[in-house]
C-alpha cells in the first residue's frame, strides 16, 4: 500500500468486514472469523480462509495478491461473551467484555480483545474496590507513560519502536562493533537488539526474541527461520548456553516457523545442523 493509510472493505461476500493495514513495511490483510470446537497453543488459519482473503484483496488492490505474495500467515483465537439471547453467530457477537462476580467474591473477566485491554484492566480494578469495599480511587492508567516514550518518533529510525531504550542499545553497539551487524541482508535489525533483548527483556528463547520482540516471525517467515542460527549463537554467548542448546534452539524454532508460511523452508543453518 503507498503511503501510512489502511484500507477497509465493509462488506466481504459472506458479510465480513476485511481490512489491509500497514505494518512495518509490509501489508496486513484480514480477518476471518471461524468458530472452532478444539484449541491450540498454535492455531494454523485454514486452507478456506487463506483463499478467502487472497480472492477477495485481489478485488481492491492494485497489485492482486497471489500465494507467493505471501510472508507470513498466522490466526489466533479469540474469547466471545456470548449473548444470552439473540444471535449467536461470532461475527455478529459484540467484542467489548464482561466482568463476572461469583457468589464467593471471584471476579472473572470474560471477551475484550488487544485494543480494549487497558479499559478492561480499568474496570477489573474498579469493580475489585466495589467487591472488597474498598475505597474508590480513580485510575490513573489512561494518561500513563508506559516504559520507553518519548515526546516524538522518527519513523525513519529502525529502532524507533526501542522509544528512549533506543540510545542504549546503539551505546551497546558504540561499544562493541560487532553488535553492528545485521542479523539478516535484507532487514535493518543487529546483533545488538539481540543482547538487550536478553539482558533486558527477558528474552531466553530464539522465538522469545523474533516473534515477541521484534515481530519478524509475523512479518515474513522466511527470513525469521535465516535470522536463527545467528540469534541462538548471540543469545547463547550472552546467557551462558552451549552448542547443543544452540541446535535445539534452531531446530525447534524452524518446526514453529513453518506453520507460518505456505510452503515448507529449510533454512542454510538447519541443513548443516542435519548433515552433521
């Protein structure tokens, strides 16, 4: 997509809302909305739902997306409040949560989703006061400075999503010139982040670090599964690991990685590991 705009079909074939968002210098397309009866730790998109949102952004993008467009593919699932009347489809059922008190005092919160968490954790606090008889205190959370912000943000930078760490970790690399460099040609990420992610971040796994910190797993796969070996060796060198922790760490990421992408990768890293 040209530009910081997203695109939003209101209305698919079957009623679904589609959206096109940009994301770090790729697209994001979706969603589709499956019930599902089983759950896993790491749900796979379907086969239909692949089709469905490739046929239909090929309707409205100027350049129609085909399979081999495709970086990455990831689904999630998601928590319903069910109605206690009216319809029951999940595409119809609100996404705003509920708060639940037992008989005993327990409260439990119930559907919400990512972009309503800090209202959720607002009125699960409100309603524990009420609960406890506590005294009411306003919350403070809507004006709160998280960790890292800053009064600006230069886009440009490919640490500007760091906010005020930024200037440590480019200290790090100051320091020590091999922190400099790229985990990967095409990708503007270095050695660096990958030590503060574990010094600082707690990060202790290979997929700690690629999908939960820099989102390149969900970016594109493909060179998450290349950035491997490099990121198990500094992580490894920073937290005391050896070898055969080092070869665990790539062969478990690539398994998860896979699920990821269309079409099976074996990483350069991977092959030397299985030949060996």
């Amino acid at each position: 997509l040209p530009g910081e705009d997203a695109i939003m079909i209101p209305k698919t074939d079957d009623g679904r809302v589609l959206f096109a968002v940009p994301w770090h210098n790729k697209v994001v397309v979706g969603t589709t909305d499956t019930p599902l009866d089983e759950h896993s730790l790491e749900p796979m998109a379907k086969e239909e739902e692949i089709e469905f949102i490739l046929k239909t952004a090929q309707k409205y993008l100027a350049k129609k997306p085909t399979r081999a467009d495709v970086r990455s593919v990831f689904a999630g699932l998601r928590p319903l409040a069910a109605p206690k009347e009216g319809d029951t489809k999940t595409k119809e059922i609100s996404r705003s949560h509920k708060l639940i008190v037992s008989e005993s005092g327990l409260i439990t919160i119930t559907g919400g989703k990512w972009t309503t968490f800090r209202k959720m954790g607002e009125d699960t606090i409100d309603k524990a006061e009420e609960v406890a008889g506590m005294e009411r205190r306003k919350s403070t959370s809507e004006s709160l400075k998280v960790h890292g912000f800053e009064e600006s943000t230069d886009y440009n930078d490919p640490l500007y999503f760091y906010g005020s760490d930024r200037d440590a970790i480019m200290e790090m690399a100051k320091e020590n010139s091999s922190l400099k460099e790229k985990l990967h040609p095409d990708h503007e990420h270095i050695a660096a982040e990958v030590i503060w992610a574990a010094r600082n971040e707690m990060a202790r796994t290979v997929e700690d670090f690629l999908a939960r910190r820099i989102r390149i797993l969900f970016l594109d796969a493909r060179v998450a599964m290349d950035m491997a070996e490099t990121v198990a060796e500094l992580m490894a060198g920073e937290l005391g690991y050896d070898e055969e922790w080092i070869s665990h760490q790539i062969k478990e990421f690539t398994t998860l990685a896979n699920r990821y992408v269309l079409q099976e990768y074996t990483p350069k890293a991977l092959e030397t590991i299985n030949s060996n």
